[in-house]
C-alpha cells in the first residue's frame, strides 16, 4: 500500500480522536472552508494531505518550526522537541514526529540556512530625530483620515485599496501629499485597530474615535501596541516583544508571497517611528521590541510642544501658535472650520459651523464657555454675536415621531419655515405632505432629520416625549465578536465528520480502498479469509463494487471473479 494512503489513515484515526474545539482550531489554521463536502475522517485527512493544503500550511509556518521540519525530511529523523506537538498539531507530522509523505515530497530539496538572533542597532541620534518627526506627521495624518471616516466612511474597492475619489479627497484634504501614501496610512490605521474595512467602505471603530481625543503620546503609543500585537506569530518572541526588524523579511521562509508582507509591516513600522531610516532603534522602540509597556517619554521629547490656547480674532477666526491639544482641536472643528494646518494652525467659525455644533449636542452656553477658557483674548463681539443669532434660531424646527400613526412629525413655530419645507424641491424625496399644522413623512426621523439639517435649516429631534435628543452622524464599524468564533463556524462540518464516523473503522477504510482501486481499475492483491480458516491472495484488476461484492479479472488465471467483501482480510495496491 503506498505510503500516501497508509498516511491518510493514519490521520482520519488521529483526527478522529481530537475534541471539537481542536478540530476547528485545525481546521481554521489550515484554512478549511466550513463548506467543505466532506463525509467522513478519511475524506478530511486525504483533503489536508493533498499537495495544495500542504503548501499552504508549510507557507504558515514560522521560521523555527519550518527549519525542524525540513531538517527532519532531509535526515529522515522524526521531529523532536518543542517543534514536534505544533506540527502534529497542523497535520503535517505523525505522532511519533515523522513528517507524512505529502509533507517529504512538497519539502524534497528545500534548505533552510541557520538564523541566529540579533539586536538592532541603536538609530544615530539625527536618524532618530527624523523618526520622531515621521511619527508625529503619521499621528496628524491617522487622525485627519480618521475625522474623514467619521463623517463619510472611505469608499473601498473590490481590492480591498481606497477608491480613486477618496484618495483624490484626502490630498485635497491635505491629509497626504500623493494619492499612493493612501495604502500605506489606511494599512497602519487597520492594523492598530483605528479602521476597520467593511464590504464596500473603511469605516472608523469606536477604539479610533476614543483616539482622537487622546494627547500625541497616548496616540503614539496605541498605535505601537496595536502594531505590535498584530505582528504575526513569527515576528514575536517568547517575552511577547517582536524580532530584529532585520530578520522579518525571512521570517516564514516556505511563504513565496511573505516578502512582500514584510515590507509592507516594515513600512508601516518606519510611519510609526518604530524604525529609523538607517535600520536603527529608536530609543522609544526599544521597551516594546522587548516585551515591556510603550513609553513615549523619548520620543516626546522630540516632538513640536502643543500649545492649549488660542488667539480669538474679530474677524472670525482663531489662530492656534502652534499645534493645537488634540482633544481641543477636536472639540473645535466641530464648531469652525480648519483653514490651514502647519506649526500654526487657523480656524473659521460661520453660521453653517456654530449651527454644526449645536447639532451634535453643543449649546450657546457651552460653545461660550469652552471659547472662553480656549482664548488668550476673550471671546470677540462678532463670535459672540454669531452664537447668539445662531443659537436663537437653532431648533425652530422639530423632527419627532407621532405617537398616534408612528410617522415622522415636523413641526416649527414659525408658519412661513413650514411652508419653505412644503415647497422645498431638495426635500422632494422625504415625500412630505401636509397635516393640521406641521409636515408628515413615511420616512425614518433620522433620516429626515439629517436631510434637514443638510439643507442648512434649523432643525432638532425630539424624543416621545417632546423634549430635545442629540443626534450624532458619525458612522462607526460594527463591533467585532469578542468570542472565539471557530467551533462554531466549523460545527456542522464537524458534526458531519462525526456522524460518518461509524463503529468499525477498519472495514470503513477496507471500502474505501476498493472503491479507490475500482475509479482507477488498480490492479491489486487481495487477501481474502476462507471457510476452513485459512486464507488466500488473489492479483485482481479491480473492475466493479456492489452489492457487498468485489468483481475483477484474476491476473493469474485470466478469469472473473466475484469475492464477497466481508470475506476480504486485506488489499494492497500493485498497479
């Protein structure tokens, strides 16, 4: 029997033995579909040796197990130590360490040259500078890409990569200087869990939006532990830090496409100042490259000071001297408009701006108060006297819900705003119609609410009880599950192999043997048990299966024959 078959024995017994939970763990390692129409163990184990799943299991492999492996096929030794029970783990060895047949053939000729640990070097202290300065200008562009999404998620194309109009728009955003340093920025972003892609759009999670309000140096130092925490397995070491930088790109060395990955998680470590242009260490790399907690200290040093007050002109606009705190520049382009960013910042406040603001929940007394403590001059005549025309007129139209017919209710106390919404043709869609004193629509309040304020109209949305409700636009990812997803994913598959199990195995595998050498019409040497104890083999082309009967040509005596298949002790394939 060839060594191939007796393998996938082997592995539908072993299988067959482990829990559920290890099944699916298995099972999702190797990148099984839940779909799989597998009817049994034996359909499982010939699937994970077959030569595509093996390639794509060796392509996974992490440096270390990948060397114990290809040193055990060249020597033909079985695996020992450490290496052996993940490997046995992924199906590619046996349990007394021997690597299946499927596993020699697709490793025959591989060579893997010892890689012995190495440190960084530390950056030169003008290398480190650069990489503080990256690091800050990465921070600012995240957090403009991230206000981007909160408003109008990034539009993602079949690729997965940002659409061409949404690159077009961050450059005219000033978020980055050319279309191609997109990938990158939205790369980093994912991967420290800023953005999260869903099925047409990248769309911002709520860790991103707690991260906007965070200071430079809690910003930076999330991100690094993002990064950090979604390095592959590979990349880690046992302190829970990463490698030398400079070995990642042979860190999975059976992976033709892990170069390219590589250089790509090295970029994204360079934007965040993980690694100098030289290939040094920063300083502020060095505690996380070994395990320890992100300390910004270092690098803080390096960065612009933030400055936590601004300048309050009478023509509307604030100056920030520097670069404005992060959680105060965010709290005020809700309610102005950034003109320009660079060491000094500028901000415009408008009718459209301050009514912004009262739309996501501010209040004349609370824009006055937080301008007041932001301004090193006191807030101007003309910025207090656009809050106050604004603030009057805000809320004179109201969007509820009508308890009676649950429709969408508008109302306001000025006739002559209801009639302009009547008449509206923007609004035409909404399909409102008239009733007694206010507007009605089969619309969602939401919905109309947002298509109002839109169309720049003073507008609020009450609850049932008639009493004002912030409504806030930011769209957010869904959350991820935070459970192990895998049995479940894989149960019915599992249950599947289970229920095709059945109680003897032997005679499972002694049919499917013959079914085998019948689809091929092998020749094979069957043994088969007598009546008078004994028994015989018989070298038959196997020409046809059923009704519990074996049929084919004796290639001794050139004759047909029919051999009950319960009477069959052994077949063993000869050609």
């Amino acid at each position: 029997m060839p060594a191939m078959t007796t393998d996938a024995r082997t592995l539908a017994t072993r299988l067959a033995a482990r829990d559920d939970h290890d099944l699916a763990r298995l099972f999702d390692e190797r990148k099984v579909a839940d779909g799989s129409p597998w009817r049994d163990f034996f359909d499982a184990a010939e699937a994970l040796l077959d030569a595509a799943s093996i390639a794509h299991a060796l392509a996974d492999l992490p440096r270390p197990l990948a060397a114990e492996l290809v040193r055990a096929v060249q020597g033909a030794t079985p695996v020992r130590g450490e290496a052996a029970a993940p490997l046995e783990a992924l199906a590619l060895i046996d349990e007394s360490g021997r690597p299946y047949a499927a596993v020699a053939t697709a490793l025959a000729g591989a060579e893997i040259a010892e890689s012995p640990s190495s440190s960084p070097a530390p950056a030169s202290p003008e290398h480190a500078a650069r990489a503080a300065e990256r690091a800050f200008t990465t921070i600012g562009a995240l957090a403009e890409t991230l206000i981007a999404c909160l408003h109008t998620p990034l539009g993602r194309i079949g690729t997965g990569l940002v659409g061409a109009v949404d690159r077009r728009r961050l450059v005219d955003q000033g978020v980055v200087a050319d279309p191609a340093e997109v990938d990158g920025l939205i790369a980093l972003a994912e991967t420290a869990g800023l953005l999260r892609p869903s099925a047409r759009a990248w769309m911002a999670t709520a860790a991103g939006a707690a991260w906007l309000r965070e200071p430079t140096a809690a910003r930076w130092a999330s991100i690094a532990r993002g990064l950090r925490a979604a390095l592959p397995a590979g990349l880690r070491t046992a302190e829970g830090g990463w490698l030398d930088p400079a070995q990642w790109p042979a860190a999975y060395p059976l992976d033709p496409a892990w170069p390219a990955r590589a250089a790509a998680l090295l970029d994204q470590a360079r934007l965040a100042g993980l690694v100098a242009d030289d290939g040094g260490e920063p300083p502020w790399a060095a505690p996380l490259r070994r395990g320890e907690d992100a300390d910004a200290s270092s690098l803080q040093a390096l960065l612009p000071s933030e400055v936590e007050r601004v300048y309050l002109q009478n023509d509307l606009t604030a100056i920030a001297p520097g670069p404005l705190a992060p959680s105060l520049d965010v709290r005020l382009r809700t309610m102005a408009v950034r003109e320009s960013h660079a060491q000094a910042s500028t901000y415009r406040f408008t009718a459209d701006s301050i009514a912004s603001a009262l739309t996501e929940g501010e209040t004349a007394e609370t824009l006055r108060e937080f301008l007041a403590q932001l301004s090193l001059t006191g807030v101007p005549q003309p910025l207090e006297y656009l809050i106050e025309r604004t603030g009057t007129r805000y809320g004179l139209v109201r969007v509820g819900v009508d308890p009676a017919s649950g429709r969408t209710e508008i109302t306001s106390a000025d006739g002559g705003v209801t009639e302009m919404l009547a008449v509206d043709q923007a609004l035409r869609p909404l399909g409102l119609s008239r009733e007694g004193d206010g507007l009605r629509s089969r619309v969602a309040r939401d919905a109309v609410y947002w298509a109002l304020a839109d169309a720049r109209y003073p507008v609020i949305a009450v609850d049932e009880t008639g009493r004002p409700e912030t409504l806030h636009r930011f769209r957010l990812a869904p959350a991820e599950a935070g459970t192990d997803g895998r049995p479940e994913r894989y149960a019915t598959l599992v249950a599947t192999l289970r229920a095709g199990q059945g109680a003897d195995a032997d005679t499972a595998w002694l049919g499917r043997e013959l079914d085998a050498a019948v689809r091929t019409r092998s020749i094979v040497a069957v043994v088969v048990a007598l009546p008078d104890g004994s028994s015989r083999e018989f070298l038959l082309e196997a020409t046809g299966l059923g009704g519990g009967r074996l049929r084919g040509r004796d290639k001794g005596a050139d004759v047909e024959r029919t051999l009950p298949v319960s009477s069959i002790v052994s077949v063993r394939t000869v050609a």
